[in-house]
C-alpha cells in the first residue's frame, strides 16, 4: 500500500472527508457521513434535472457558483433566439 493509499484508509476509518476528494469537491468542514449525504441528494438533484429539465423555481444563493447558472441560462436563451 502507498502512502497515499494509506491515507485515504485511515481518514475512512477516522470519519473524515480524504484529502483526495476534498480537492474535488467544495469546500467543506463536514465529516464523511454528513459529506456522503449531502454528495447523495446533490447527484439525484442533477440527475432529475437531466431527466425532467429545470426546475421552474431556482434558488440562487444556494448554488456553489450563481454566477454560472445564471450565464448558462443566458446563452441558453441567445442559442434559442439566434442572437449574438
């Protein structure tokens, strides 16, 4: 075992979020149950709006990056129009 294995292992065993996948993901001071659960509700979050679309009301400020959701939707809308 490596040592990055073996890290991986012991913050498992520990609770903890690894560092491994603390660098992919926002930052965050949950433990690994809590991190697991909200990774859990944020995958089938995005995977019903793969499968029925948007949903008709967005809360902002709960998003990682507003900024972006709010961009795509404006190319979104000029692809639809053919605007520049």
């Amino acid at each position: 075992m490596n040592a990055a294995l073996d890290d991986l292992a012991g913050a498992i065993f520990n609770g903890l979020l690894p560092d491994s996948w603390r660098k992919l993901s926002p930052q965050t001071e949950k433990k690994l149950g809590s991190w697991i659960q909200w990774f859990t509700r944020r995958y089938n979050q995005y995977d019903r709006w793969t499968n029925e679309g948007d949903p008709a009301v967005m809360w902002l400020s709960g998003l990682h990056i507003p900024e972006s959701y709010t961009t795509a939707l404006v190319q979104a809308c000029c692809r639809s129009k053919q605007w520049a």
